[in-house]
C-alpha cells in the first residue's frame, strides 16, 4: 500500500503556490484530503501531528510517493526489532511511548498465521517473534497501535509508517 503524505507546513505552500497560478507541484489545493495521523512516529509528539494525503498516486504526475518501509527493510536497519505485518504494514513492539500507553483491547483484528525465519519473506500476518496463533485486538483508544496477546499478557504494537 502506498500512500503519499504532506506535512501542515507543506499544504501552506502548496496552497500558497496554488493561489499563485502553479500547477506544478500538486494537484490543487481543494482535492487534499485529512487522514488519521501515521507518521514516523517514535515520538509521542509525532504522533499526534495532523497529516494530509493527496489522491491516487497513479493519476496525480508529480507527486513524490513515500513508500511505507517493509518488514525486510525494518529488520535490516534494526535486526533485534520484533514485528509482523498487518493490512500491508510493520507494526513494531518495544517503542517506550507506546508501551507507557493505558490503552483498552476491542475486537479482534486476526491471528499470525506464521512466524519467520531469519531471511524469510515476511506476507500479511507474518511476525518474526510472535509464535502462529497469536490473536491480535485493536486498540480502542488508537488506530495505528494493535495488541497482541502472550502468554505474558498483552504487547502493544506500533504502526510503522512513512511521513
């Protein structure tokens, strides 16, 4: 899944070039379109920064397309990170601000189907830690945090996104 994402401070000049007559940089100004927040985000304050997304990557020529990072690119800047793909996304455990989080399980949001080797490829519900089985729950208080359920009770997971 790929998704193109713009800062507040970006849209102020896009705007700002937009009302100025240039077509250049974007699609105008009106077709943006708010979104959760999902940035980078090891920070609590990065976390909480409105973002915008601009259309369909395919039919908007000049937009830059901010990849979101795989599994296998994940794991080769931090091998010791514990993580597994959900609807096309790394969730990664062991982030401080997210486990100091006081969040509440809701549904049920899938089970790990495998847990991978080291150099394996990683599909929808693989993790590289987390045993197959594992149910995972989303978060009722955040949309980019999943929990899963161990044996030692519950871990938060992050939503590991490009921003």
């Amino acid at each position: 899944m790929h998704r193109t994402i713009l800062s507040l401070g970006l849209l102020a000049v896009l705007t700002a070039c937009h009302s100025a007559g240039s077509d250049t940089l974007l699609e105008p100004a009106a077709t943006l379109q708010a979104t959760l927040p999902a940035a980078d985000l090891r920070s609590p304050a990065a976390a909480t920064t409105p973002e915008l997304s601009v259309g369909t990557p395919s039919m908007s020529p000049g937009v830059f397309i901010i990849d979101n990072p795989t599994a296998e690119e994940l794991l080769a800047s931090l091998p010791s990170a514990d993580i597994f793909v959900y609807g096309n996304v790394v969730y990664e455990a062991g982030i401080d601000w997210v486990d100091d989080l006081k969040l509440t399980k809701a549904a049920e949001a899938g089970i790990i189907a495998k847990q991978v080797g080291k150099g394996e490829a990683f599909e929808e519900l693989y993790a590289n830690r987390l045993p197959a089985g594992t149910k995972l729950y989303r978060a009722a208080e955040r949309n980019d945090v999943l929990l899963a359920k161990t044996k030692k009770g519950f871990k938060t997971y992050y939503a590991i996104v490009e921003g």
